[in-house]
C-alpha cells in the first residue's frame, strides 16, 4: 500500500511542479502546453476577431469566460488532480505483469521520424472518434457530454468546455492507442499535441473555414458547428463527430453539412432547464435523469 501512496504523491507533485515551471518558462519551449495554450488562443480569437463568420456574435460571446475557465481546469488543474491516480492504475496493471508494451501491435520507434508522427496523430485521432461516437450513442455517457454541448454561441474557448468525467473516459482509450504502438510517445510527439489543439480551436472558432478539398480530410468549424445543432437529423444520436480529422465520417457516414450559413441554433432538446454555472455542470451525470 506504501508504494502506491509514495507513487500517487510522486506524480501529484510532479504535475504540480511541471506545471509551475512552466508558467515560469522553467522547461523547453515545446513541453510548454501552459503558454503554448495560450499563444494557440489568443492567435485564434484574433482570428475571430478580425475575421467572423457569425457578424453579430459579441467578441465576447455568451459563456466566454465559463469557457475559459474550463480550459485551464481541464488541461492542467484537474490534470494535476488526476495524475496520481493513473499512476497507481499504471502500477497495479504492472503488478500483473501489464506493461506499455504489452498490447503493442507494432513498434513504430524504429520508423522514420514523420511516419511516426503521423501514424500517432491518425490511430489517437480515431481513437478520440471512436470514443466520441459512444458519448453520444450510449445515454449514460451522453450525459457527461451535454456540457460540452450546452455551449449556445460557438468559439474557440469551447474546444475545452467538458465534463471532468470525459478526462477519465478518453485518457484510458488513448493510453491504449499508444500501447498497440508500442508503449511509447514519439520524441517529437508535441508537435502532434499542438497540431491537435490548434485543429481544436478552430474547429470551435467563429471561423468559416473548410480547407477547399481538405475538408474530406481535417475537420473544420463548418462541419463542426453542425455537430453542436439544436436540430438533428430525424434518427440520427449525432454527426460529424471527427476531433482533428473529418475523414472518419466521411468513411463510416456519419458527415452532414446541409448549408454552411452558421446560424443554426445550437444545443439539444431540454438544455433550457440545464444548470449555467461550472460546480452544478461538473455535478450532472451522476443523479437520476430527469423524465
């Protein structure tokens, strides 16, 4: 029991302290998700900024600042939180002789460099698709995920916008992405990181963006703000779900943009009577639903 103490602490602190370090640019600039999240933002509300898809939205849209709050707390504070518990996870698995390596279907560590990034960027892309699919299909996780979706005006600071639970469900799938690739992060797997954040905002910004012939590829905030419409396809529990890359939906049929406007309303069915302020939003999931 000692050792996972001593481990749970060990990896608080050492979240704890990387993130510190980092706001005091104390670590290499491409580790540095705390003003590299920052920079990546402000770039991309600039963008909105001087270049709206929807005109009459505020430049500081409705929850502007909710969403901003969620994106610190789930990008660092909660992951602070939340470290020591995967490392104990880590060592009860290697208890039973559960490793990194072994679920591993492929080592790409010997590829060349940009095969590696690449392969990581498209098996931890689909793996985030895969999961997102199922907060939607399954109602007691599309519980969890109608925070993200109680978002009323799109921006980019609702990339980040989540139920802490969502941490807890994608985190296990991407660790085991990782695993059939061999147990191990490419050394320039940041690059990968921040790609991934930035196709985020944008795909949230109140941007008219769709990559020409691109857009059967990554995702853009065209398609994705029908992810977000109010008004579903009849039968349909969701569409486009696509995180970095549209090319998922356009294979399984799961894509749908029927015109490009951006004023569709956006929500779901009931989200009037859904709490507004992060400690009640952060709380739903767990009681009964309503009927």
């Amino acid at each position: 029991m000692q050792k996972y103490l001593d481990a749970f602490g060990d990896a608080f602190m050492g979240t704890l302290n990387w993130t510190w370090k980092s706001i005091l640019f104390e670590v290499p600039w491409y580790t540095n998700y705390f003003w590299g999240l920052i920079v990546i933002s402000l770039v991309v509300w600039g963008l909105e900024i001087l270049f709206p898809w929807r005109k009459q939205q505020s430049i500081f849209r409705r929850d502007f600042w909710l969403d901003a709050f969620y994106m610190f707390f789930n990008f660092f504070l909660f992951a602070i939180v939340i470290s020591g518990f995967y490392k104990v996870l880590g060592l009860f698995f290697a208890s039973f002789g559960l490793t990194t390596k072994s679920l591993a279907l492929v080592d790409i560590g010997a590829w060349p460099m940009w095969l590696q990034l690449l392969t990581f960027f498209v098996v931890l892309d689909f793996v985030q698709w895969f999961t997102h699919v199922l907060l939607h299909k399954y109602p007691v996780l599309w519980r969890f995920h109608q925070v993200h979706h109680s978002v009323k005006e799109m921006g980019f600071a609702a990339h980040l916008r989540y139920h802490w639970m969502e941490n807890v469900l994608y985190k296990p799938l991407k660790t085991f992405g990782v695993m059939i690739l061999g147990g191990l992060e490419p050394e320039q797997a940041y690059l990968v990181h921040f790609a991934a954040i930035a196709i985020g905002h944008l795909n949230h910004a109140n941007l008219k963006l769709t990559w020409g012939p691109l857009k059967y590829v990554l995702n853009n905030p065209v398609m994705h703000l029908y992810h977000h419409a109010y008004h579903l396809p009849k039968g349909s529990y969701g569409i486009n779900f696509g995180i970095s890359l549209s090319l998922w939906d356009y294979l399984f049929k799961t894509n749908y943009i029927p015109e490009d406007s951006g004023t569709i309303a956006l929500g779901f069915p009931g989200d009037e009577s859904f709490p507004q302020d992060f400690v009640h939003q952060n709380l739903y999931g767990f009681g009964k639903p309503k009927k």
